[in-house]
C-alpha cells in the first residue's frame, strides 16, 4: 500500500480550501445580509445625531463619562442589567433558532462566516475563481504569483485595518478620532484597539477562515445538544440521491432520468459541486457532520444541476431527520416552547424596563465618621452625601425637604436647590439638625424628598435614609 509523502514525515499536509462560486437562492441571501451587515457596522458612527449633551453622534460608547448613545437612548452606568438581558436574549434566540434551523446563525449571520465571505470575495475577484487559485497555488513563485498573492494580502489588510479603525470609532466622536488617529494626537488605548482588532481580523477572516469554525468557535461542538432530529438542516436525500445501485455520472446510457431508474442509479451525477462550493470543504452526502455551517451553498449547487438536466430540485434540501425518514417534522416541542417564551420575555423585559426608565435618579448615603455631632445650641447634626442625577436632555431644578423628620433643618450650604443641566449629575454634602429630647429614639427613619420644581421631570424623588442620635 502507497502512503503519502507527508504522511510518511509523520506531517499533515495543511488542505487550502478553495470554494468554487454558486448562484442560488442562499447564496443571495447570504450576500444581502452581508452588505446589510457591513453597512450597518461601517456607516453607523458617521451617521449624526443632534443631542443637549454629548457628541452630535448616533451611536457612541462613551467611556469618559459612562454613557452609551443609541440615537434617542441614553444608556447610563446603572442600566447595566440591560446588558445582561440583552445577552440573555441572544443566548435563547440562538437555542431558539439552533432547535428549529440549526446553525443557520453560522452560516449567514455570524461575524467570522461575514468576514470570511468578504475576504474570500477580495481573493476571488484578485486570482480568479476555484481553478485559477488553485492552479496559482501550485505554480512555482513568479511575478504573476507575487503580485497576485501580494495584492491579496494587501486589500485583506486594508479591511481589516477598516474594521479595526471603525470598531474604536464606536468609542469617541468619530470625525474628530479619525483626524486624531492619523496626526498621531489619538490616545494609546485607540492604536491598541484598532490595530489589534486589525490583526485578530486578518489572522481569523484571511489566514485561518473556516479552521476558526472548526477548531476554535465552541459552538460547533456543542451544536449536537440543540439539534434534534425534528430540526432543519441541509440533508442530503440518499435514497433519491443514491437508489438501489448507487450514485453514477451520466454517462452513456445513464443520461436521462428514466434510463437511471430503469438501472437503479440514483439521482445523484456525483459531479462533486457540492462539496466544491462548501466554504468548509466537507461532502453533505455524507450526513451531518461537526464543520457544516449549514449555509445552504451545497443546496444552490444541486439545485444548478437538477436545473440544467430539467430534474426536480431537492436532492439536497433544508430537512429534518424526521421529515427524511417519516415525512413528517415537529416543529414545536416543548423544548422549542420554553425557547419561544424565553426569547418573548426577554423581549418584552427590555422594552418594559427602557419605557419605565426613571427620568431623574438618586441615592443617599450617611457619612458614620462621626455617626453625629453635637452642636454648641445642643441639636444633633447628621451628615450625607446625596446624588442626583437628570437622565433627561432638558435641564431641571429640584427643591429638597425631608418626610418623616419633624422640626428638622436641612443645610445645604449656599446652594438653595439641585438645579442639574442635561443628561448631569451633582453628588452634595448635607447636613440634616433636629433638636432631640429625652423620649426620642435613637434611630429615626426619614425620607429625602427632591420635588421637581421645573424640567421634564413632573413626580417627586424619595430616598430613604435614617438620623442617629446619642
């Protein structure tokens, strides 16, 4: 038995997976969400948005001073649990669609399978399609092979840097960051951004591309959990693919669809198109396997053939197990139900939580060193740091009294009220006095009343806090 020369050096020999160019009904889907995607994530930072405070910038994450702008939406520092529902709300859309379609979140939704696509396209319009790459591949190097590979790699570092640069766009007020950024006055943390994201983008999306999908990206491995045999895939149909002779090419006497019945030959040509246009290189005849990213390609590639030799389409399909086998696919489970649900009320959380929104925001907290002091007129005086903060783009003004704490004085200094421009806060130091008798108690509890006095906030703001005397 002959034996490979790499195998015979104990090495692997790395396979470069060339996929050969398709038309069809995936392929173009997959190419709408791609330019969708890519428009959004590269038009968004330079779209304008006119606002009271902050940069006149549609979506901006700005760190500094601990807000996110979203168009209308402020998002500060305490609605940090609207982070955590919105992770919650992929994990259970992508269970939801895994239990229903598969991976079809990898296959024409995922940032590695959009980036990939991007890259390989750049490859593709620079050396040519399946057979001129792989032809490139194996010549030895020449100026062609070196302009054409150079070329490649150079426009595969433009987008990455583009990616890169446009990622930490998000982070500051873009126009002036890019003006910052080439002139060298941009802060380090933007160069470490931009050009490590530069980097992680060529490696993933140019060097490594579907070995990311296979090695790297845990979903693929724990897909198999979520995947019932009531779930869609692209399935390959063997008993039309393969009748009771096999798969045979068409030739003589094996051209027409009645002469391969009359032999039992299969529909299937074996012309080998459907593994030729898999961007992860696999056979889908044969079965379900780990590396397919379920992007319909091998589906748009039998469908071609079946189309050329006036066939009926669906050799390979989206099908379940089920629906091979039986004819017939449950799609909603109890399973399916419980992720239906989930993803509905994670929805329906965040849209409460964003509406109920409270407009103005405040905490109080008790100074304890000294827990009280005792004045020369004999009151006890209590110390606190209050915080207010306007969530609103209107400026406001509130009067601050006190609930429960009778004969109290509140001292605020020379300030009268909280008077708070847009989208501000202001943190004070008060100082609440109250003559104390005998029969008292020691701990009082009270309440920081902040009334609205003008703004667009129309309810009053009440904290809760304590006065400890001796």
């Amino acid at each position: 038995m002959s034996e490979c020369k790499s195998c015979q050096s104990g090495v692997a020999e790395a396979v470069v997976i060339h996929p050969r160019s398709v038309k069809g009904l995936f392929r173009s889907f997959k190419s709408a969400v791609l330019v969708a995607a890519y428009t959004v994530y590269f038009i968004l930072p330079w779209i304008p948005w006119s606002r009271p405070v902050g940069d006149p910038q549609a979506v901006m994450f700005d760190l500094v001073s601990k807000k996110f702008y979203i168009f209308g939406l402020v998002v500060h520092a305490q609605d940090i649990f609207w982070l955590a529902a919105l992770l919650f709300l992929a994990a259970v859309l992508l269970f939801f669609a895994t239990a229903l379609a598969g991976r079809v979140f990898c296959g024409y939704f995922c940032f590695q399978t959009l980036w990939t696509d991007a890259f390989r396209w750049i490859e593709s319009f620079i050396q040519g399609d399946r057979i001129k790459r792989i032809r490139l591949d194996k010549q030895p190097w020449n100026t062609e092979k070196i302009l054409k590979k150079g070329c490649t790699h150079f426009f595969w570092m433009v987008l990455a840097f583009s990616t890169g640069l446009t990622f930490t766009l998000y982070w500051a007020y873009a126009p002036q960051l890019v003006v910052d950024f080439f002139t060298g006055n941009a802060a380090s943390a933007a160069y470490y951004t931009t050009f490590g994201l530069m980097i992680t983008t060529y490696i993933a999306g140019g060097l490594m591309r579907e070995k990311v999908c296979q090695h790297v990206c845990p979903y693929a491995r724990f897909q198999s959990v979520m995947i019932d045999k009531d779930s869609l895939v692209p399935t390959y149909d063997p008993k039309r693919g393969e009748g009771t002779a096999g798969r045979a090419k068409p030739i003589k006497l094996l051209k027409t669809l009645e002469q391969r019945q009359e032999q039992g030959v299969g529909d299937c040509v074996d012309c080998g198109m459907c593994v030729q246009v898999c961007p992860v290189g696999i056979d889908i005849r044969d079965g379900m396997q780990y590396a397919c990213i379920q992007c319909g390609l091998c589906i748009d590639a039998c469908d071609t053939i079946m189309d050329s030799k006036g066939w009926d389409r669906g050799l390979i399909r989206y099908e379940s197990e089920n629906g091979l086998e039986k004819g017939k696919t449950h799609f909603f489970k109890l399973r399916t139900y419980g992720y239906g649900l989930a993803t509905i009320g994670s929805v329906l959380f965040l849209l409460w939580s964003m509406s109920a929104q409270r407009p103005v925001d405040g905490s109080v907290r008790q100074i304890r060193s000294p827990l009280y002091v005792r004045m020369s007129d004999g009151r006890i005086q209590n110390r606190y740091f209050i915080k207010v903060e306007n969530k609103t783009m209107q400026p406001a003004r509130f009067e601050l009294t006190l609930a429960g704490l009778d004969n109290a004085e509140v001292d605020m200094g020379k300030i009268p009220d909280f008077d708070l421009k847009p989208d501000e806060s202001q943190r004070l130091m008060i100082k609440v006095r109250k003559a104390m008798k005998s029969t008292d108690p020691k701990n009082v509890e009270f309440q920081f009343v902040l009334t609205p006095k003008s703004g667009a906030v129309k309810e009053p703001l009440i904290m809760n806090s304590q006065f400890i005397a001796p």
